[in-house]
C-alpha cells in the first residue's frame, strides 16, 4: 500500500500543471504592494481608485435600477453590452468621433477596460506577432501580450530638462520619432497607445498622435488606444481622440471605463468602440471568457451617460466639474511634495503624479548586489517607515529597462482632502526630521 501511495505521488508531481503562456507572468505588483499598504499604510496613495463616492446622480440610478419592478434587470441581458447602454454609447462617442455609429455593431461593453485589453491581445495577436508599448507602460500590457504569445516591443518616453528651473511636466516626456519608426516592420501587428499616459500623466500632442497614426498606416498596424482618462484632463489641455485622424478608424479599438469616468471603479463596466471588422473578433473572445458584465450595473451607467450628453459641455456636466476637482488635487499635491523636496512631474492627465525620489537616497541606502530596483525597495520602505504608500515607477517598465527609471515613484491624488492632508503631514514631518540636526 506504502508503495503504492509513493508511485501515485510520484505520477501526480512529474507533470507540469503550469500553462507554458504562464511562465514568467506570475508575479504582480499590485497583489504585492496592495498587500503591504493594508498592513502598514496609514495614507494609501498607491492604488488608482478615489476614496471619495461617485456622483449622486449614478449612485441614484444605480438604486432606481435595483428597486425597480423591471426585474429582468437582475437577469442577463445581451452578452454584447446592455441594449440601453450601447445605444447611448453609440449616440456619446459617435458625437466626440464625428461618424454614425451601430449601437450593435461599432460597441462592445466588457468588465472593465482590463478585460476590453484582454480581448484585443487575444482576437489580434498571434505566435511570432510584434505589439509596441510606449514606456513607461499599464503594466498589463506586457503579461497580456506574452499570453496572447505575442512578443513586446518596447519604446521609451525620454525625459527633458525643462528649463528655467521649472517644474518638469509630464509634456516634457516625449518620443524620439525616429527611434519610434524603427520599431515598426513587416511583423508588428499592434501598438497600444494609453493618453492620459499612466503613470507620468502624459496627454499625447496632435504632432505625436500624428506620427503613431503616420507609421500605423505605413505599416498596416492595429492601435489599441486605452482612452480610460479621457475626462481626465488639466491646464485646458485636449484630449485628441487617434481614431479621428486620417485612416485610423479603420486599424483602431478605442477602450473605455465607467470606472474612471464616474469615479465607480469596483463597478467593473468598460467599453470598446470601433469598425464591425474588429470589434467582430472581439466579440468572439469575450462570448468565450467573460461573455457578460453585471446587467444593473451597465443599466446605471447607460442613465449616467444619458444625462452627460444632454449637459454635454455645460458648467453642470460631471466630465466638467471632475477634471476641475481634481486638478486642485493634483496642485496641491504637487505643492505639498515640492515643499517637501520630492521633486514632481506635473501630470496633463489621469489621477497620478511622478515624483523623483533622488533626495531621499540617503534615508534608503542603496544595495548594489540587489536584483531588486531601488525605487521599489525604496516603496516598500516608505510604507514601512512613513505609513505612506506608493507604487515605484519601475513597475511600469519592461526587466530590460527597470534600472533606467529607478528613482521615482508615482502617486494617485485621486482621494479625499483629508488624504492628501494625512500625506502632505508625513511628508512635511519626513523632511523636518531630515533638515533637524
């Protein structure tokens, strides 16, 4: 019996059980650093959620959905995208595109933006199959790629000193044009492009969208454009929209979220808009994954939008009054690590900032035998030490690259003053103690 429990064991350890499209993707950031800010941080400026509620008029359609008689809306509805919900993003996004949308066709609403990722690696992208990313990157790309069995191509946004002294603006991170095209050949199939850029904040200019759009058409290459912070927008900057420029339609899947969009992230609703002839093999993916998103909360969502098209543009408008909101969050934030001697980088866009960590080396020595970058020791320090937690920008880089930006770390000001307060007193403690003798 002994003997035979041993060959039994034996026959069940001998096989791999790991999916080879697993390997090497393993480990993640967030499981890691979410972790370690529930067991020490005091003040989380490290996830992308806003600690304050999402507008009353949503919470309230999303209460009118679950007490009404209709209550089918607690039953499935079209895998595809809720029928009320499609048709407003059609009518919504249709407007900011300047082109008649299908409803049923040009629409696809997913769990989320991530899963709206998910589906475009996976419908587009095969074995030996090239996928550009801009650096530094939402760190999903690189792992969704591998799994789809594509293989990335990285490209870096290169900071430049601004001048005068000033602050560096997330603007002042840019593209080599040349360097760009020579990423692009006969096996590229895609490049994601993420404006609101996360996590420097960058807002693609008109030149720079221009150029992606020169070499997409040149080489006959997909965009997957992740537009989540497309609100999302300071300084009187604008948000331009790659599938209007010329010839772009066609090769582009522009992605969506209910989640950044009405600061309703754990509600899980995304979308994808585009031609039939891509959002057809979307389709196909998502009716086998995924197939359906939480029927009440898409039924909100579809009232949350309809009231934003008829304050299209208007004071009252919650895309209006968001991006003002927040851009005194970010000011002050910025303010607050300034005084403090972290030196930020002021964001165009989204909920985060980056900020150089350089003077405050000496808090956290460095290890030079360590495989670990300095930024994420230096993280995981800090919420430690400080309470305060962070996510290093390192994360947001391919292995190759990690040590080339190794000294910032980015913070989401997407919170509640009482937050960025709680921060900004650590902060101002950690630089008192600093200058005391």
């Amino acid at each position: 019996q002994t003997h035979f429990l041993f060959l039994s064991l034996q026959a069940k350890m001998s096989r791999p059980v790991q999916a080879r499209r697993l390997e090497g993707i393993d480990k993640n950031i967030w499981v890691e650093f979410v972790k370690l800010a529930a067991t020490y941080s005091t003040v989380n400026l490290g996830q992308g959620f806003p600690d304050f509620p999402p507008p009353d008029f949503l919470k309230e359609a999303f209460l009118r959905a679950l007490s009404e008689e209709n209550h089918m809306l607690h039953q499935y509805t079209r895998a595809f995208g809720h029928p009320p919900l499609v048709k407003i993003l059609a009518q919504f996004f249709g407007k900011l595109l300047g082109r008649e949308l299908d409803p049923m066709t040009n629409v696809m609403v997913t769990v989320g933006a991530y899963q709206a990722l998910f589906c475009c690696f996976q419908a587009f992208v095969d074995e030996g199959d090239e996928v550009i990313i801009i650096e530094p990157f939402f760190d999903c790309y690189e792992p969704m790629v591998k799994m789809a069995g594509g293989t990335t191509v990285f490209v870096p946004l290169r900071p430049r000193a601004p001048k005068d002294g000033k602050l560096m603006s997330s603007a002042d991170w840019q593209l080599d044009p040349a360097e760009l095209a020579s990423k692009f050949s006969e096996r590229t199939k895609a490049i994601v492009l993420n404006s609101p850029n996360n996590p420097l904040g960058k807002v693609f200019s008109q030149g720079e969208l221009e150029l992606i759009a020169e070499l997409c058409v040149k080489h006959d290459v997909l965009c997957f454009s992740d537009e989540v912070y497309e609100w999302l927008v300071y300084d009187g900057k604008e948000h331009i929209r790659i599938a209007t420029l010329q010839g772009m339609w066609d090769r582009t899947v522009v992605i969506g979220s209910a989640g950044k969009t009405f600061s309703a992230t754990g509600w899980k609703v995304g979308w994808t808009v585009g031609p039939n002839r891509l959002l057809q093999h979307l389709r196909t993916v998502h009716q086998n994954s995924a197939y359906h998103c939480a029927t009440l909360a898409q039924e909100a969502v579809a009232q949350g939008f309809q009231r934003e098209l008829m304050l299209y543009g208007k004071p009252d408008s919650y895309f209006v009054q968001l991006p003002k909101e927040l851009q005194k969050k970010r000011d002050w934030l910025v303010q607050s690590l300034d005084a403090a001697g972290m030196k930020p980088i002021v964001p165009e866009g989204t909920y985060f900032l980056v900020a150089d960590i350089s003077k405050f080396k000496s808090d956290v020595p460095d290890v030079p035998s360590s495989d670990e970058p300095y930024d994420s020791r230096f993280a995981k320090w800090m919420v430690k030490n400080k309470g305060l937690a962070a996510i290093p920008l390192s994360a947001f880089y391919s292995g190759a690259h990690k040590n080339n930006y190794n000294h910032f770390i980015r913070f989401c000001f997407a919170k509640e003053e009482a937050t960025l307060k709680a921060a900004n007193d650590i902060l101002q403690k950690w630089k008192q103690e600093k200058t005391s003798p």
